[in-house]
C-alpha cells in the first residue's frame, strides 16, 4: 500500500528536477531564438541593395522564427506544468497536516433551502467540501458540489468502484489536475458553449479552396520573380489584392479574434485533457462509460478539439503584425482560418456539451479518488438491503485528527428514532454531523471515517441551522416551522433519515416541550427514521411511550473543580448538565 506522505515527498523531488531541466531547455531556446534574429540582422545588412537576397533572407528567418516560437511554446507548457505538479503535491502535504484554510471553501454552494447542506458543515471556512476539494476547473467545482447534494443512493457500488480505482492513480490523477489547473478561463465552460450555439457564419463558402489557389498563385509569382521572368510589381500588386479582399472583413474578423481568444486556452487545454482520458484504460464500470462519451468509430473526442484548437492558434498568429500582413497579402490568410473555424462550429457544437461534461466528472472524481488515497485507513461501507440503516464500527468526524479523535459505535434500524441529551460542548452535534456526513459520503462512493461501516442506502434531510430572514421579514420561529413542514412533506414522498437538533428553540421552553413531542409523535407515526438531539430532558419520556424510540447521550463530569468529556455514545439519558458551571467558571456568575 503507498503512503500518502511518503509519495507526495518523492513526487516533489522528482517534479522539481524535470522544472529544472526546462528552465535549462528554455534558456537554451531563448538563446537560440537571439541568435536567429542576429543572424536575419546580418543577413539583411550583407544583402542590402539585393532586394532577392533581403526578401530570402526574410523567408527563411521568419519560418525559423515561427518554429522556435512553436517549440519555446513548448517548453514553456512543459515548465508551468511541472510547476503545477509541485504545487499539488505541496499542498497535498500541507492537507495531510489538516492546513487547508487556504484552500476554496466552496460557500458559493451553500444553500439554507437544500435537504441538509446548509446545516452539516458541507461548505464553507473549515468544511468538509473545503477539505475534499481538489478540482481545478470552475465545472468540476461544480460537479463536486452537484454529487455531494445530490442525495441520490442509485449505483452506489458503481461510485464506489470508480472512486477505488481512480484513487490508486494519483500520478495520473496529477497530470490530469496540472493540466486542467492552466486553463486560463475569461469565459466559463457553460459560456462557451452559448457561444458555440449562437454564432453565426460570415465567410463566403468556398473561401478556403480560394485561398489556397491564392496561396499557389502567390508562390508562382514569387518564383517567376526571383527568375527574372516577372517584374517585382506584379507580386506587389498581388499582394496588395490579398490586403484588399481580407480587408473587406476586417471588422468581423476582429470580432471573431475578440471571443476566441477569450475561449482558446480553455480549448487548447481541454483537447489535452480529454486526451488523457481516451489514453487510460478504466477498468471500472461507471468511468469506461464516461470515457466511451469521447470515442467514436471515426474520431476522437481530443482530436476533434485539438483540431479547434489549431484552428484557434492559425487565427491568432494575425496577432504578429508582419506575420498578419504577410499571410493576408499573400493567402488570405483571415479568410481561411476563420472559414475552418466555422465549418468546426457547425459540425462539433452539440458534442461539446457532452465532452465539457465528461472533463467536469473527471476533474470531481479527481476530488473524490485523492480523498480515498490521502485517507487508506477509511473503509467503503457495505452496501445493504435489511432493516438496518446505519451500523458504523468506530465511526468519527473526517474532519477531526483520528489520532486524538473519540470514535463511537452506531447502529439504527429502520424506523427507529434516537432521542439524544448530553451538556452543551459533550459532543452532540459533532457526533449528529457525524452521522449525516457518513450518510453523505456513503451515497457520493466515498469510504468513511470508521473500522467498519454498513448502511441501507437512504437520502438525508436535517434541521440543525434554521436562521431568520430579515429580507423576507421573517421571523426564526417561523423560520424553523417552515423547515420542519418541508420535513414532513418530504417524508410523505420519499424514505429518509432525519437529523434534528434542538427544534422550535424560538418559542418559551414549556411550548417547545410539548410541540417537540408531538412532532416526535409525528414522525414515528409516519415511520421515519432518525436522531433529534436536545436539552429537553421531557422529550425523554418518548422512549417510554413509543417502542420505536429510544434516549442516548453524552455525559460531562465535573471532577476537582474541572469539566471533563469522555465524548462517548452512551445508551440512557443524560443526569449531568454545566450551563451554571461555566457562568461561574467564567466569573459571569457569582
């Protein structure tokens, strides 16, 4: 078995050696490229008076220019990917040591109105989002988000069986996220798709054989003239015509160079992330139809985009003044690049959706198999079909240190409903988002926190968080009552384990008793499954009225003057409560 720590150290040592080497290739290109440049200086001055040798010199100069160009382009891909490997595995070991303040948190997903993200520390500063995510595309984010509040429990050994097998990747892993992570995106995947769908062709059809025969012409008449056969005049007035044609759609040219230069390096990246795909050879179910989305008989998906990609890249070379000019005067350069561009438009737009897809699942399953290798001694839990729901061995938070972290057995049957009490900071909702998360995590594919873990799979909805609105100009009472009516609705609809702490705490404490309990009552009596956690130490005689219920908790001792937790799972009802404690402790009280 590899461990984390010890492969992220030796990645770093190897990755900044390969850094080293393209520093020293890129030095040796720039020199190069000088050195071209002196030699056209010479040539020109030796040749001066010699329009014939001048124009050769220039031919020659620009086409080895162009080529050192490409290949210094090169290099320095090479170097920023090498670069972004480094970072990874730097910020991998940094992850390893639980640093991940700097890391995104993902608030932007949070939302108070979704079955349980709001309320089970899923996103935000110090989230478990914040801790899992390595996405580096603005889709995979996304993704990520989409699989962990999707409360969806279909093909869960399928999620589990791709998660294993892209986790005991991490070099693949790394290039694909070093690669993903150069996207320099000015337009968002789902803009550029937009954009794809909207545009409209404007060249000529048939622009680009004209071209061609305009780009065969132009050699003609450059090898007559070198032959003394023409004058230098007809060349010139040929190029002029070049000038004049391309001129003509200047301005939609340039606007069409406006957007794809927004768009190109998402492209230029993409066709070499989707490249990386096609290349691997998954074994597991769910990532082989992933991938079977980019191949066809004919061609696939990274060639078609690459393909594009160059399209893009011919375009832009315009950018060079003398390069422009010189294309367009003697090929209609414009012209032709910009009619291949939109003959792509036209023959690839409605498969773009599904390849941009295809790379956002990737990027999110990146997340998800980095996880599950950063964490060997999580278990996937078994996937079952009886009346027990939850049945964790040892189970702890991920986000606590497991070294100093108070692990707890659970097991709930179906329809079984734990009342839990316990002294503020005994470690209730810890262990209440303990729980959820092991729910969350075992429907994303993920293993959990625990040395054995089993569960039927089940959707989650909770009430943990419930906040007022003061832009609807509602109050938090009213606030929570909304929350526990979308509970009861969806449980009419779908099975769910529910999490509550402390409910209608916006009302005097002897209405909240005896609301609290009938709403126990109610949902019992509509055979959910769940955990409430409280202070309500009344709420405990629902144990002795309903079979289906039963009181655990968390115990504090006050012992020489100190308050100590044990943060253990007990079976009963908590008898040892410290609010007064801590007033005086804290000198609030006498």
């Amino acid at each position: 078995m590899t461990i984390p720590k010890d492969f992220y150290t030796s990645q770093l040592t190897i990755h900044q050696q390969a850094l080293a080497d393209s520093k020293k290739k890129l030095t040796v290109s720039s020199i190069l490229r000088l050195t071209v440049f002196l030699l056209m200086c010479l040539g020109i001055y030796v040749g001066y008076g010699n329009a014939k040798i001048v124009a050769a010199v220039l031919l020659v100069s620009i086409v080895l220019f162009v080529i050192l160009v490409t290949r210094h382009n090169k290099l320095q891909y090479a170097r920023d990917l090498e670069k972004a490997i480094i970072l990874q595995n730097e910020k991998e070991l940094l992850a390893l040591n639980r640093m991940v303040k700097d890391f995104p948190t993902g608030e932007q997903y949070r939302n108070s109105e979704h079955f349980f993200s709001h309320d089970i520390d899923l996103f935000g500063r110090g989230s478990f989002y914040q801790y899992l995510n390595r996405t580096a595309l603005e889709s995979g984010s996304d993704m990520l988000a989409r699989l962990l509040t999707q409360n969806e429990i279909t093909d869960i050994s399928k999620k589990q069986e791709a998660i294993k097998e892209i986790g005991a990747m991490p070099s693949w892993r790394q290039r694909f996220a070093g690669i993903a992570s150069l996207v320099k995106v000015e337009m968002p995947s789902q803009a550029v798709q937009q954009w794809l769908s909207n545009y409209k062709a404007f060249t000529p059809k048939g622009i680009d054989k004209v071209s061609v025969g305009f780009s065969i012409v132009s050699i003609i008449l450059w090898v007559l003239y070198f032959t003394d056969l023409i004058s230098g005049y007809y060349v010139f007035g040929w190029f002029l015509l070049g000038l004049v044609t391309t001129g003509a759609y200047f301005k939609k040219v340039n606007a069409l160079v406006t957007e794809t230069s927004k768009v190109q390096s998402t492209f230029e990246q993409y066709y070499k992330l989707l490249a990386e795909i096609e290349q691997q050879d998954f074994k597991s179910k769910l990532l082989r139809e992933k991938r079977a989305l980019l191949t066809s008989e004919h061609q696939q998906a990274s060639e078609v985009l690459k393909q594009f990609s160059k399209h893009l890249d011919t375009l832009d070379k315009r950018s060079n003044m003398l390069m422009g000019v010189i294309l367009n005067g003697f090929g209609l350069h414009d012209l032709r690049a910009t009619r291949r561009i939109e003959k792509w438009i036209e023959s690839h737009t409605v498969a773009i959706e599904v390849w941009f897809a295809t790379i956002a699942t990737f990027d999110a399953y990146n997340s998800l198999g980095n996880y599950a290798f950063n964490h060997p001694s999580h278990t996937y839990p078994e996937i079952t079909n009886d009346t027990t729901v939850i049945n964790g061995v040892q189970a702890a938070h991920p986000l606590l240190n497991p070294d100093v972290a108070v692990r707890n057995d659970i097991t709930i049957k179906s329809e079984q409903f734990f009342i839990t009490t316990g002294a503020n900071m005994a470690g209730k909702s810890t262990f209440l988002r303990t729980v959820a998360l092991q729910i969350v995590m075992g429907n994303t594919g993920l293993p959990v926190s625990a040395e054995k873990a089993s569960y039927t799979p089940v959707k989650l909805i909770t009430s943990m968080r419930t906040t007022d609105s003061l832009t609807d100009d509602e109050s938090y009472f009213f606030s929570e009552l909304k929350r526990l009516k979308f509970i009861v609705d969806q449980i009419k609809k779908d099975r769910y384990f529910i999490i509550l702490d402390e409910i209608l705490k916006g009302t005097n404490s002897t209405d909240k008793a005896i609301g609290s309990r009938k709403f126990i009552d109610k949902l019992v009596g509509s055979n959910a499954t769940g955990i409430i956690a409280t202070h309500d130490l009344s709420l405990c005689q629902a144990a002795d009225d309903l079979e289906e219920v039963e009181n655990y908790y968390f115990d504090a001792q006050i012992i020489d003057g100190e308050l100590y937790f044990d943060y253990t799972f007990k079976k009963g009802i908590c008898q040892n409560m410290n609010a007064s404690f801590l007033l005086k402790k804290m000198e609030i009280i006498d």
